[in-house]
C-alpha cells in the first residue's frame, strides 16, 4: 500500500487540513453543522453536497471545522465497532502534487485503509495487480465503486474535498464524469458519500445525474457571525486599543474597539480572508488615525488574489478578454444593477453578435467575480446559488439523439405565437424571441441582476494598485480608464436609442429601458475637456441623430415611454441635462463635421432652450395628430396623452401664458369626437388645421 497509494500529496493535505483546524475559532462554523443539507449529508443521506463560496469566504476553514465534526460523528478507530471512514485532501494551485487526481484518490484510499480493515484487505487484494491503480478511472473503478457500489457490505465513508476550484480544468472534468459514475440511488443510505468546498465556478464541470443528485449550501452571507467572532476575538490585541485601555479607561477602550470592529465588518464584503488581512494590518498601527486609514486601504494580498482570479481567466484560451473587459465596464459603470438581458444587449452591440455562453459563464467561470440576483418578486431578492423557483433552473446537459428528436415545421411559428413581452416592457404589442432564446430563458434573464461579488473586483479594475506589473489589470489587458469607460456607456445608451423600432418591440433583449432612465446621467457624468476630438465628434453625431433627425427623435419618443416620469423631468423641468448638451456638446460643431442644416439648428440651439426642443415638440405634434392606421385609437391609446404631454411641457417653456394643459386636452378630445364622426381620415388639410391650433 505505501508502494503504491502513499506519497508526499497525503501529507502535504494532512498538514493543510491541521493549519486550518488549528487556526479555526472556536464555535464558529456553527451555522453549517445546522444546516439540514450537512445533516442530511453526515447521516448519509444525501450522496454528494457542495458547500459554494465565493474567493475568500472561509471555505477551507469550513471545510475543517466539517471534518472535525464529522469525526466526532464516527469515529477513526480501527478498533471501533463504528464502520464508517473518513477522509479528506485539499487541493492547492501552487503545488502540482496536490492538484493530481492520481494522488488525490490514492490519498483517500490509504485514509480509508488506515481505519477499515475490510477495505484494507480489499485493497492490498486488488494492489497484487498494479494495473489496477495505473489511471484515475482505474483507481476510482477498481478501489471505491467495486467496494461501496457493487458490494453488498454495511462499511461506507465520507469524503470532503476542498479546494476543487484551484484545479486544472482537465482534473475537474475527470473528476467530475468519475462522480457522476459513483452515483447511487438504489440505497436508502450512501455507502460512498462525498463533499466538496469549493468557489461556484466549478459548477460548469457538473455532469448531469450528479447535477440532479447534488444538495448544495451557499454561503453567501451565512459567514458573517465567524466573522464578528473573528474580529471580536482580535480587536483587543490592536496596540490603540491596548494602548486606550492603559492610559485611558476600560470605557473608552471598549468604544474605541466597538467603532473599529463597526468599520471593520462594514468593509467586508463577505470575505473573511480580506478581514484576516484587515486585522493583520492593525494590529500594530501606533495611531487611532492609522488604525482607520488602514481600513479604508485595500491589503496589497487582498489584491493578489484578486489578480489571481483573472489570471486564470485571462490565460484561458476559451475566454475572449475583449468579451470579458465589456462585461466588467458595463457593470463597473452602469447606474443601477444590470440585468441579464442587459448584458446580452450591451454585449451584442459590440459584435454585432449573440454572445451564447453568457449565462453559463456568469454561473461558471466567472462566478468568483459576479453575483447572480433573481427577484422573483418586486420586494425580494434571492442569491440564485440559493433556492430557485422550477422557471430559473437551467436545464440539464443531458445528450440527445440529434437524428431521432421530433421536429414539426411549424414549430417556430407557433413558439413566436407564446411569447408575449415581459411586465417590464410596456406599452407594447407583439414581441419577438431574441436569437430563438427559450420562453424561460427570456423569464429568467429578465429578472436576473448580475452584480460584483465583491467591491474589491471593482476596485481592482477600475483602479488598478498593484505596482507589479505582471499582475495588474493593465497588464492583463482588463483595466478600465473611467473616462473612456462612461463615452463608451454614453455611445451605447445613444446608439440603443436610435436603433430602437418606435412602432415594434421585435428587439428582444435590450438596453431600451436603461438607456431611457440613465442616459442624462451618463451625459452629465462625462467632462468633454478630457476627450479627444474625434470622441467629441462621435458624442456630437449621436446626439444629432436622436435630438434632430425625424427618425432619431420618433425613437427618442417612443424610448421615452418607458420612463416617462424621469426623463420629462430631466428634459423640461431640470435644466441641466439640456444646458449641459447645448454648452459642452453643441459648441463643439463646425463644417467638418456638420453639415449646413445641422449648424443653423445648432445655433439656435445654443442661444435658446426652446429650440433645441423644439424639433422634438414638433414630432411629438406628428405623432399625437397623424392616424396611423385603422387600429389608431386615439380615445384608448394612452401614448397619445403622453404627446400631450411633451407638448404641454414644451409650450410652458416657450411662454408663462394662460394656455394650459386644460387647451390641449379640449383639443385632445376634439380630435376624439372628429375621429367617432369620421371626419378625421389622416387628411392633409385636417392635420393641418389642427397643428395650427396647437401652435
């Protein structure tokens, strides 16, 4: 058995798992010994459990705080009546003995053996033929399934694996179609348990039967009392608070370590590896205003980390970095969480193409980085790592027959027919599936906001720290510049809006509804003196387009639908977001770049509010007064109000005269009553009569 199973791996994984145990607090981990999934693992109930963390969560100190535990459970007595093993390997991506799965199978193996003298004799049978242990599947085949799945024998084991997501990607996929194999529901209890601590990426390894049978514990927020605990226990060893104690009171000690720990748990962000590095940075500061700087500062290791993750993202040759540098600005910058949909769009406006892996990589590799939030209502909000509703599981990877699927040709049609569009697009009529996108899918991206794990990873792109080179986001070819970043989010809000269908919602996913709420903002979150010239002119050429141009400004309207509230207010109550286009943007026009119709509105533009608004007015006019078909109903058509509207608002700005919002509705009603009698048929002369009434 030394021969062939024993090796350095074995102790490498018992020293790891002895620092963290050792390093553990007591009482903490408490709430995963109280999960019903880790009970109903320990009872052997559940075959496989993964216990998910994002980098920094504590993950393998759980991971021996669980071993610990379930020691105490059974114990690790050849001499005991007890036939239940136990035994565990930690993985670690700097050290290659410990990311083999030949030593890692081989390693659990000789624990097993150490305990069970059945499986021992069962081993060193199977040992007399050393083929039997020459390749990963030989191992798992010959020395666990042979003995716990095809045995009929009451001797099991629980395995704990932790550090999974420091693996290669060839190990993970091995390992992963071995586990599949492994499961086992013909037994009430398990006899070949196993749990793995790991960060949410691995998940895309998953293979479909162990998928199904898998219970999962996210820790999410659930750390958050190890780590008071953590921070209560050390607080009291920082040289202020010593110091405080001496020279001062006991009182004022304990405030002053309160409103460090306060400080300390707010920065936390979920991780207790990042509040280790906090504290170790206090501890021996020599002044209270040191102290709370060095909680503000990002650890320099916290960065390392962090560096690390993208690394091995970056150097993925399956990973497109420009794909992965959109997504980290579009959520770097964005004013309010994006969706999933969102995303897609933003993404897609790139290319020109779908990015199809989208999803899977948000749950998948780039699971350390962002955080998926469903709202399954208005008032709630759920790490979608947690419970899901049936709507937002995705499916699972079975294989298929490609040859042998029923396929009806009208199946398209008729799916095109089952779509309706989401609560969250209104005003809307018939709509369109993007890409052939699933009604479920639509479902689910559309109530998804994707989110940083953490407000370090942001930090980390946006303003890169580290000095080294080699590992900064600069280096990596991922390190956002906010000024180029908001252009960019400036360009793609304009582009959304004059790319919009006024009289459709064919689309799909889209960036509509964002744009229409946060365009004024990213504009005015621009300073143009920091641009170059052909960026002024890019900003300039799309403002024209949607605030002059007929087509632009039917858009802009029909865009302006959807948060009608936010942006009349911007556009005639708030002056800013119109003077600030008109004196930063405008001015910047000239005969290069303008064509002679574009200069003379400009001009005007630049001297009057009002005209920069009126072309927009005018076409509301348009909109509000033209029949546009036999199903234009003006008396149940709510838009047409908002034409009202927009004209009202304009008129109040050309004059403080008594013409009021009462005028424009009696005329409203006029064109109801000549629609009912039939006298308005979309005739040029009856148009006209009413625009000059109007103006």
């Amino acid at each position: 058995m030394e021969k062939y199973l024993l090796s350095s791996a074995n102790d490498k994984s018992q020293q790891r798992y002895n620092e963290h145990a050792e390093r553990a607090l007591e009482s903490s981990g408490e709430w995963l010994l109280a999960e019903d999934k880790f009970r109903d693992w320990t009872n052997r109930e559940a075959q496989f459990l993964w216990i998910s963390g994002g980098p920094g969560t504590g993950k393998s100190y759980l991971s021996s705080i669980a071993i610990k535990h379930i020691k105490t459970l059974y114990p690790q007595d050849s001499k005991h009546p007890n036939r239940t093993s136990v035994a565990y390997f930690y993985v670690k991506e700097d050290d290659e003995e410990l990311q083999s799965l030949s030593s890692i199978l081989k390693s659990l193996a000789y624990q097993i053996s150490e305990v069970d003298s059945v499986y021992r004799n069962y081993v060193v049978s199977m040992l007399n033929r050393p083929d039997s242990v020459v390749t990963p599947r030989k191992i798992w085949h010959n020395l666990f399934l042979e003995f716990y799945k095809s045995r009929d024998l009451p001797n099991a084991t629980l395995i704990v694996l932790d550090g999974l997501d420091e693996a290669p990607s060839q190990t993970l996929k091995e390992l992963f179609l071995l586990l599949d194999d492994g499961y086992d529901d013909t037994r009430s209890l398990a006899r070949l348990s196993l749990a793995f601590f790991s960060r949410p990426e691995v998940s895309e390894y998953f293979e479909p039967k162990l998928r199904r049978a898998l219970s999962t514990v996210e820790i999410g927020e659930k750390n958050e009392s190890d780590i008071a605990l953590f921070v209560k226990k050390h607080v009291t060893e920082i040289t202020v608070v010593r110091e405080t104690m001496r020279l001062k009171s006991k009182a004022a000690a304990v405030r002053l370590a309160r409103e460090i720990r306060d400080k300390v748990m707010m920065k936390a962000d979920g991780m207790f590896f990042k509040v280790v590095l906090i504290m170790n940075q206090l501890r021996d500061k020599e002044r209270v205003s040191a102290v709370f700087d060095s909680i503000e500062d990002a650890p320099p290791q916290l960065e390392a980390m962090i560096a690390r993750i993208f690394e091995r993202l970056t150097s993925n040759e399956d990973i497109n970095r420009d794909d992965l540098r959109e997504l980290l600005l579009l959520i770097s910058f964005a004013k309010r969480p994006l969706l999933i949909a969102e995303i897609y769009a933003g993404l897609k406006a790139r290319t020109g193409q779908a990015y199809d892996a989208l999803e899977s990589r948000l749950r998948g590799r780039f699971a350390s980085l962002f955080r998926l939030i469903t709202k399954w209502s208005q008032n709630e909000g759920r790490d979608t790592h947690e419970e899901a509703p049936p709507e937002t599981t995705i499916a699972d990877s079975d294989t298929f027959d490609i040859d042998d699927f029923p396929l009806e040709e009208n199946d398209e049609e008729q799916q095109d027919d089952d779509y309706a569009l989401s609560k969250t697009e209104t005003q809307t009529k018939e709509f369109e599936p993007e890409d052939g996108l699933s009604k479920e899918t639509l479902i689910r991206f559309y109530s998804t906001e994707v989110r940083f794990a953490h407000a370090s990873i942001r930090d980390f792109v946006v303003k890169p720290i580290l000095s080294d080179l080699t590992c900064s986001a600069a280096s990596m070819g991922i390190a956002l510049d906010p000024k180029t970043a908001e252009l960019h989010m400036v360009l793609l809000c304009l582009e959304t809006v004059s790319k919009s269908n006024p009289r459709t919602w064919k689309d799909g996913l889209t960036l509509r509804s964002y744009a229409a709420s946060h365009l004024a903002d990213h504009l005015m979150s621009l300073n143009p003196s920091v641009l170059g010239t052909n960026e002024k002119y890019q900003v300039l050429q799309r403002l024209l387009e949607v605030f002059f141009y007929e087509d632009g400004l039917k858009k802009l309207i029909s865009v302006m639908l959807m948060e009608a509230n936010k942006m009349l207010h911007q556009f005639f109550i708030d002056r800013s977001f119109a003077d600030s286009i008109r004196t930063h943007w405008l001015k910047q026009a000239n005969k290069d770049c303008c064509s002679q119709n574009e200069l003379d509105w400009i001009a005007r533009a630049i001297q009057s509010r009002r005209e920069f608004f009126r072309p927009l007015a005018v076409e509301a006019s348009k909109m509000w007064l033209i029949k546009e078909g036999d199903g234009d109903l003006p008396f149940v058509d709510r838009t047409k109000l908002f034409y009202i509207w927009l004209i009202y608002l304009f008129l109040k700005m050309v004059s403080h005269s008594v013409f009021s919002f009462h005028i424009l509705r009696s005329l409203y009603w006029r064109r109801v009553l000549n629609w009912r009698l039939g006298m308005l048929e979309g005739s040029v002369d009856t148009t006209v009569t009413d625009l000059k009434c109007v103006w």
